[in-house]
C-alpha cells in the first residue's frame, strides 16, 4: 500500500515547463518523420490528445489519414488497436462479448478492441448507426457498460476515426450526437510538390513508419495532459471564445449552434495547441485557428446545399464569423 501512494504522489509532480516543451517538440518532430509537409495537421492531432479529445479524419482515399493514426501511436508507448468498420460489423466486435467459461463454471467478459490507449475507427462511416452508437459511451465517459457493470477503458483514450467524404453508397453519415463527441474535424489534404516528389524518391512512408521509436511513455503523456488547464487564458480571449460560440446560436443562417460541451472542448483545446507552440498562455491566433476544426462539425446550417471548391457551408460559415468578431488586443 506504501508503495503505491510513494508512486502516486511521485507522478502527480508537474513536468518542468521547459521539458513539457521539449517532449511535445520530439512527438511532433517523430511523427513528422513520417507525416511530411502537413505540421499544422500534426500539431492539431498532438493537441487533441493532450485536451483529452477525439479527433475525425474526413479525406479522400491515400492522403495519409491511416498512416497518420499509426505514426501518432508508434510515436507513443501505448497500446494500439485498428477496428476495419464494416456493414456487417456488429457493436460485441468493439466492445466484446461475454461467453461462458466452462472450466471455471462461469461467464467471463472477452474485452474487444475498444480496451486499447488508441484506437484507430477505419471508415467509421461504413458500419451501421447501431455499431457507430458503441462507441459513444466510451468516446464520452471512457467507459463501458456490459452486463449491468460499468468497466474503464485505459488511460490516456484516443479515439481516431477516418470517413471518405466522397463516396456516399454503403455509408451511414454519423449522427450528429457522435459528431459532438469528437473534438476535432480534421483533413489532410494532398502534400505540396516537393513533399510528394521526396515521398516518391523514398518510395513511400513504409519504411519510416517500420522505424519509428517511441518518445513518449504512458505517464508522460498523462502528465502532459494534467498540465493542459495550467495554460493561462486571458479573460477578454474568454469572451472572444464566446462571443464565436455566441453567435453559431444566434446567426439567422444557422439551424444549431454550438453546444456547451462544445465550448468546454474549445476552451481546452486553446489551451492544448498553446502548450503545443510551446507558450503557457493563450493568444487570439490559437482561438482563430481551432474555430473551424473545433466548431464546424457542431453546427447545423439551415441551408445545406454544397458550395463549390473544398470548404463545407460549416466552415464557410465559421471562418466568416471569425472574421467579422474583433479580435482582443
């Protein structure tokens, strides 16, 4: 008993500030090794994890979404598990199942993959609403619930899921109470010219990925996470945080705004993305930056109807609220 409050306590000391920097700078650059020319992408995924968040990957195919999953968990000393989301996948294929165990005369939980540090949710999109809703308790809570028990999944928990905005046939859009648990809207995109012609010189991001060695271990990265809400954030960005997520629940164009959990999330996520600059407080450019990450997926516009080039009407909206809100000095 001795020994484990010594180690409890030893673990709750805070990391020096410069070496919380030092540590995030080495993840990044680690998964940058593999993931070239996208550091804003890499910064967000890196950000989401030290918030506590979930991130959704929506790109078209063979932009990297997948490899991006496997450089962040390789980069840490956490456990990994990959779930191929499928039609006929069913919720006991995420959660688990309970069988009975003859040898000892009684029924025994088999966890599924879902009891893992990170769990990457290939095509999240293709499996039906009923398998997408397994995923809810334990995105929201970091629990589940089997045969009336309630069982913790391992900390730290990363969900990163990835959909195809393109096709549309065999897909189940997600709901828009999943869609509110992720904390991050993400896309890749293709690499600049330069970056695409080095990958293929190198022949490719295999290699780099079978290379990786983690930098990280599971306590640091718990460590890192309870430094998150020592950030200082100034009370007029508060306002300016709300003020955004004011007005995604006023503006005539749209349908619903922002939720409360939404805004806690893109408190946290300001928070997270400063320590990631390595700064241990807020400035105005880390609100401006995670609006349309953070808050585009949380609304609903009245009008749908798809706009021409890459940006959504969510996004659109987002990025011109921003605009129009002045910015604190």
């Amino acid at each position: 008993m001795s020994v484990a409050i010594e180690q409890s306590e030893m673990t709750t000391q805070p990391l020096p500030r410069h070496h919380t920097f030092e540590k995030i700078a080495a993840l990044q650059a680690n998964v940058e090794r593999v993931i070239r020319g996208k550091s804003e992408v890499v910064q967000f995924c890196i950000a989401a994890l030290l918030a506590k968040g979930h991130i959704l990957l929506e790109d078209v195919p063979g932009v990297g979404k997948t490899t991006l999953a496997h450089a962040l968990a390789r980069s840490l000393s956490l456990s990994f598990q990959r779930i191929q989301f499928t039609s006929d996948l069913l919720p006991a294929d995420i959660v688990g199942v309970t069988i009975y165990n003859q040898d000892a005369q009684e029924f025994e939980f088999i966890s599924g993959p879902v009891f893992t540090n990170i769990l990457l949710a290939d095509e999240i999109n293709r499996a039906t609403p009923k398998s997408q809703s397994a995923l809810l308790e334990a995105m929201s809570e970091g629990m589940i619930s089997v045969e009336k028990k309630r069982l913790p999944l391992p900390d730290p928990f990363l969900v990163l899921a990835t959909q195809n905005p393109i096709e549309h046939v065999g897909t189940y859009p997600l709901p828009q109470s999943q869609l509110d648990r992720f904390l991050m809207k993400l896309t890749i995109g293709y690499p600049n010219t330069i970056d695409e012609k080095k990958l293929l010189r190198s022949g490719g991001a295999h290699d780099a990925l079978e290379h990786l060695e983690p930098v990280l271990e599971a306590q640091e990265v718990r460590d890192l996470q309870e430094q998150v809400s020592t950030i200082h954030v100034n009370e007029s960005l508060v306002d300016y945080l709300m003020a955004i997520v004011h007005t995604t629940r006023t503006h005539a164009e749209a349908a619903m705004g922002v939720s409360t959990r939404g805004a806690l999330t893109y408190f946290k996520a300001c928070q997270a993305l400063a320590m990631v600059n390595g700064r241990d407080f807020v400035i105005p450019e880390d609100v401006k930056r995670l609006a349309g990450p953070v808050l585009s997926h949380r609304i609903v516009m009245k009008d749908r109807r798809l706009l021409r080039g890459d940006v959504t009407p969510e996004q659109r909206f987002i990025q011109r609220i921003v605009s129009e809100i002045p910015v604190p000095r």
